[in-house]
C-alpha cells in the first residue's frame, strides 16, 4: 500500500540520492507547489506576461499564486494517467522536479476560457503554447486528425530552483519516456521546450525538433486575443 501510495520507481541516480517515481495522487499538491515554483522565475513567461493589463504600469510579473491555479487544473489529470513522473531528493524527502504528461487532445473543465481571457496574465503564454501546437501539427498532420488516447505531451516541466544545474531536467524527460513506452499504447510524445535546459534534455532523449519560435517576436494582441498581430514580446 505504500508502493502504491509513492507511485512506482523507475530508477535512481547519483547513488540512490534521487528516485524518479510515476506521479500518484498521494504527491498531487506537493507537485503543483513545485512547478510554480519552478515556473515563477521561467524569463519566457515574464517575456509574455508583458502582455496583459498592467505592463504599461510595469507589473509584468506572474506571482506564485497564479502559477499554482494555472497548474493545479492539471492535478487530477496528470496524478493518475502513471505518464507523469516526479524526483524525489531522498537525503530530505523534498520533491526535486516534476514532469507533468498528459493526454494532448485533453484540456481540463474551464482551462480553456480561462486561459484565452486577456484579463488573465498567463493567457499570453498560454496562447503561445497553442500556437506551437497548432504549428507542429500543420507539420505533422496525424497529431490534428488523432483521437484522445493516441499522443501525448510532455508538458509542464519544472526543476525546484534549489535544484537547478544538477541535470534532473534531462532525468526528467528520461523518466517520462520510460513511462509512456510501459504503457504501450501511444503513436506519438511531444515537448514544448521553452528554455535551453528543457530543449537539451528533449534532444538528449531522442525528439525531433519541430518547429523553432522565438518567443520574443512572437505576436500577440493583448487585447483583442488575436494571434499574429499586435506587438511582440
């Protein structure tokens, strides 16, 4: 019952010191808590958040709570698909880093409207990161014209900022890969990778890059939620 409670090990590194486990609820809320506030300093969310109301005052900043309601619609989903996968530093039973993997036809009740409101500060990135989507897929037509059950998405990726610089990243995508291919049933995995680190740790496991954006130039309307127009940030 406890195995089952921490979620099954797929291995461990640097002598035992870090597990990589299949996320389960038992570790829900401790893994949302941990990717917002991996993400609350990302420099490529700040570069989005410019566009939404209060830049021109300079609040450009997404705070810590709003990152923890953006990933907590992803809790339910992501805790018990046994896709995503957590690190678990064993020397202080903190969770290191969490990969959440979810279904990529899947959106949870009320994200999307939520998150295609101008008067939200994440909407920006969120709407970049759709348009990535809709992109590759106009490359890889399949991913468009699938079924739910048939492709997945590595999707949120974050490393605890106590944690940077010691590889988990690449681990982390590691783990993921592993657990999807346990399952057996999937034609297709993508990765949105929105910073070196991820970027690397995608090549590094076998992607295929895609498509290149640079988020910077990316154009959005703040106001209207058109994309493609406005101004760049």
């Amino acid at each position: 019952q406890q195995q089952q409670r921490l979620g099954r090990e797929l291995f461990r590194i640097e002598g035992g010191r870090y597990t990589f486990r299949v996320l389960t609820p038992w570790h829900r809320d401790e893994s949302v808590a941990a990717l917002a506030r991996a993400f609350v300093t990302e420099p490529v969310v700040a570069a989005k958040a410019k566009g939404c109301p209060g830049s021109d005052r300079g609040d450009h900043g997404v705070a810590f709570h709003e990152w923890v309601e953006f990933v907590d619609y992803w809790g339910d989903h992501c805790s018990t698909n046994q896709l995503s996968v957590i690190a678990i530093d064993e020397s202080s039973s903190r969770i290191a880093g969490v990969l959440f993997v979810r279904d990529l036809l899947y959106f949870p009740v009320g994200f999307e409207a939520k998150y295609s409101d101008p008067k939200t500060k994440l909407t920006p990135w969120m709407q970049f990161l759709l348009w990535l989507d809709q992109a590759a897929s106009q490359r890889i037509p399949l991913l468009a014209t699938g079924q739910q059950g048939h492709f997945v998405d590595l999707w949120l990726l974050g490393v605890h900022p106590d944690y940077r610089g010691t590889g988990l990243a690449n681990h982390l995508v590691s783990a993921a890969t592993q657990a999807v291919r346990d399952q057996g049933v999937f034609q297709y995995a993508t990765i949105e990778a929105t910073s070196y680190f991820t970027s690397q740790a995608a090549i590094k496991n076998g992607f295929t890059r895609v498509l290149d954006q640079e988020a910077a130039t990316w154009l959005y309307d703040a106001e209207t939620g058109e994309k493609g127009k406005g101004k760049p940030y």
